[in-house]
C-alpha cells in the first residue's frame, strides 16, 4: 500500500500546525492518517451536488418535555417514508434524548427536511453528515468497487478477493463430538 501513496509537501503556520498535530495525537493516528481522513470527508462532502443519489446520518439532542416535539420530528421522518432507513433512539437523562437518523434519498430533499429538524423548537444541537452514493464506487486503493444492495441496505466493497456474507459452516453450528460406546 505504501508504494501507491504519492508524497508531497504542505506550508502551514506554525499555530495550525499544533493544532493538527494536538488532534493526530487526540485521534491516535499520524499527520498523513488525518490529512487523508480529513481529504476523503472534504471530497466526499464536495462531491454532494444537487438532486443526486444520497446518505445522510442526522444527530438530534432535544429536551423530551417540548409539547409535540417527537410528534414534530416523527412526521418529518414520516415525509420521506421508506426513505427513512434507520433510527436509534437514546434517553440521556431525565429530560434529553439523543435520535440518530439514517436516510437515504435525493440530496436536495435529504438537506431540506435535516434543515426542518435541526430547526425544531426543542432540538438543542443537530448535525448531519451527507454521502454522495458516487463516492462509495470507488474503494479505498481509488479503484473501483462493487455496489450492491441487499436485505434493505447497500455496501460498497473494492474489486479483489471474493467478498461473502456467507458465515463458514463450522461457525454456524458447534461440531458434534463422538461419544464412546458404553463397554459391555
């Protein structure tokens, strides 16, 4: 993998440059682990035209005790119906949930009903990470891959070694063991 990477330099200041390297070390990783973590959201983000084939993750932190809130945000969800693929609901405390929701759709319309319940009077913080589904042909050595979608969801995996969802027998069920005769 390391002979496919193509080296070159970047100028920062020197106040930027601690910046990035505080959140390396916060992450874990190197200086070209987050330059090219940093790379792919930036590209994949930028890849997100209008009225084209998308995911979305939208976070929501609100209090539960707004009058109507999760009736509210129940039929924004219910606007796009089966384009709705997912939601997790968590009770933070006494009076805040945190909803994660996964859509997937036209961008346009993903972006516009997000902006509709970030917005809500009672949500508290909201955010959303959009993905063009473009950007999932290509895997990560930048060739492309294989698309596919099953069982209500879709994943992308680069040409190469055969992928399968199939579990190995021997997984599936514990193997049988002889048991010795009784002797007479």
């Amino acid at each position: 993998m390391k002979d496919d990477l193509v080296r070159f330099g970047v100028a920062m200041d020197p106040n930027l440059m601690e910046q990035l390297d505080a959140l390396a070390e916060a992450r874990g990783c190197n200086r070209s682990e987050l330059l090219r973590d940093l790379t792919r959201a930036e590209v994949s983000r930028s890849a997100l035209g209008d009225r084209v084939p998308a995911f979305a993750a939208v976070t929501l932190v609100y209090n539960h005790h707004v009058r109507e809130l999760s009736e509210r945000l129940t039929s924004l969800q219910h606007e796009l119906g089966d384009q709705v693929r997912s939601t997790m609901h968590v009770h933070l405390n006494h009076e805040h949930c945190l909803e994660v929701i996964v859509m997937r759709g036209r961008s346009d319309q993903l972006k516009e009903i997000t902006s509709r319940m970030i917005a809500t009077r009672g949500v508290l913080q909201g955010g959303a990470e959009f993905v063009a589904e473009d950007t999932l042909t290509l895997g990560t050595s930048g060739r492309r891959a294989h698309v596919h979608t099953h069982d209500g969801h879709t994943h992308a995996h680069p040409h190469g070694p055969l992928h399968t969802h199939e579990t190995p027998r021997a997984a599936k069920r514990p193997r049988a063991t002889k048991r010795a005769k009784p002797r007479r």
